[in-house]
C-alpha cells in the first residue's frame, strides 16, 4: 500500500499533477508515503517555476531565435520533468519492504 500511493504520487501526473501530491501528503501519517508525495508535489511545480523566468525572457527578447529558444527550453525542462515522474513513480513501485 506504501509504494502504491507513493507511486500514485509521481503518476499523477497524468491525472492530477498538483491535487493528488498535495492531498496525499496531507492526509498521510506515514513519513515515507509523504515524503514521497511532497518529492512529486515539487517535481510537479519546477517546471512551471522554471517558466517563470522564461516567460519574462521571452518577453523582453529582442530576436525570434532567441524566443523560440525560450519555448523550446520550457518543453526540454517540462519533458524531462514528466520522464523523471514516470521514471521515479516505476522505482517506488518496485521497491520492496
């Protein structure tokens, strides 16, 4: 049930990337499961934090290139972030206790 949830956590996001975490390391009593849950919660929010920045790069960019090399680092960051919950959810599943 402990890997379950936690690997439910990664996921998510597929389903629910900011309400399960959330919800999960709220109402979990085991330190592992929310341990787990808040790792997801971050892994979740970095990329759209990371668009932040970009966002105001891209604005104020004085070159096409230079925009669309802001785009294309924003999908860079949010795909290696949705690879990472995939690959992380798949270890947890895994692991034994």
């Amino acid at each position: 049930m402990r890997q379950l949830l936690s690997s439910l956590s990664y996921f998510s996001i597929f389903f629910a990337p900011f309400l399960f975490p959330i919800i999960v390391w709220i109402v979990a009593r085991d330190e592992y499961i929310a341990g787990h849950a808040k790792r997801a919660l971050l892994s979740h929010v970095f990329p759209f934090l990371a668009a932040i920045p970009l966002l105001y790069f891209l604005v104020t960019s004085q070159s096409v290139g230079s925009a669309v090399g802001f785009v294309v680092l924003f999908f860079v960051i949010y795909g290696l972030s949705f690879v990472y919950n995939i690959v992380k959810g798949i270890q947890v599943l895994r692991e034994y206790y």
